[in-house]
C-alpha cells in the first residue's frame, strides 16, 4: 500500500479531534504549560475596598454625601430601590485567592439607616490577603557572643604626632589674571 492509498478511519479521526480539543482546555484552566511556562493572566479589580476601619466610621443618621465620602461611590445605584447603595468589591490576582465583599448601605429619607457590612478585613488584613510577595528572612542584627569571640582583634595603627601638612606642597596658578 502506498501513502496516498491508505486512508485513515473516521473514528481514528475523532478520536485525533477529540484529544486535540481536550488539552486546549486543560491548556487554558492550568496555572503553567508544560510544567515551567506560566502564561500572563490579567489583574481583574472591581469596585470599591471598604475596610473594617472605614465602616466603623460610618454612623447611622449620616448624610448620602457624608457616607460617599467615608466609603467612596457605590457600584449599584438602582432607580427602582433609590434608598440601597451596593459597594461590591472584587479582586482576581495571579498568585492570591479570588476574593468579593458586598457592603449594602440603606437609607431613609437621604440618611443612612443602617450598613450590612458582614466580616470586613482591617487595613492590614486586606493588604495581606491581596499580595503576592514572599515575606524575606529578616537577618539577625546583633552577633552571638561565639561570633564575637570568633572576631579578629582590631588593628589600631600607632598615633603619630604630626602638626604639618603631608606630601608636597602644592602651587597652582591663579584663576584670574591680577591687575
């Protein structure tokens, strides 16, 4: 049988198509190809970060203004329920876990009634929770007395006496011509 004589079986055919399809989508939902190569994956932020710390500020009877300007604009305003401000905050970073928070805050006659925070993390927390950096080993900043003894001693060179400048002095033309 000569190559252009031999024909390949339509299963064989799906089968190639069907395990060619499968890797591209194991290709595209793993962290790295081949086991070394991690591809770029794009930083998602949304919304606005409220803070314990933020929240605790926030006091029922406070304007709409006021509440906007300790938690920012909100992410959903809606026509339909006019007295609900949604603060919806997500963050999907390479390297961290996908994090959302929801902050509802409501309101009666344009002051606020109450805020539904839920489990905040503080300042700190949330900027912990959100990096990708591995902490460095802090080196010891002080040495152990078997390291001091282990020290060379110190040189201490011989004073001398000297009142007089060292080396030749020097003379260097004037700047300016003198007049």
């Amino acid at each position: 049988m000569t190559p252009s004589t031999m024909r390949v079986p339509p299963a064989a055919l799906l089968l190639g198509l069907a395990l060619a399809s499968a890797s591209c989508s194991s290709l595209q939902s793993s962290d790295n190809v081949l086991g070394f190569i991690t591809p770029y994956r794009i930083e998602v932020v949304q919304g606005n970060v409220v803070t314990r710390e933020q929240a605790a500020r926030v006091q029922p009877g406070m304007s709409r203004e006021r509440v906007r300007e300790l938690l920012g604009s909100p992410l959903l305003t809606d026509v339909f329920h006019a007295d609900r401000w949604d603060y919806v905050f997500t963050i999907r970073r390479q390297g961290a876990e996908p994090q959302r928070r929801s902050v509802v805050a409501w309101f009666k006659d344009d002051r606020l009634t109450r805020l539904d925070a839920g489990d905040l993390p503080g300042e700190r927390d949330f900027v912990d929770a959100i990096s990708t950096a591995k902490p460095k080993a802090v080196p010891p900043l002080a040495l152990t007395e078997e390291q001091r003894q282990a020290l060379p001693e110190p040189r201490v060179a011989p004073a001398t006496q000297r009142s007089e400048p060292q080396g030749p002095a020097r003379d260097y033309p004037a700047l300016e011509p003198r007049t």
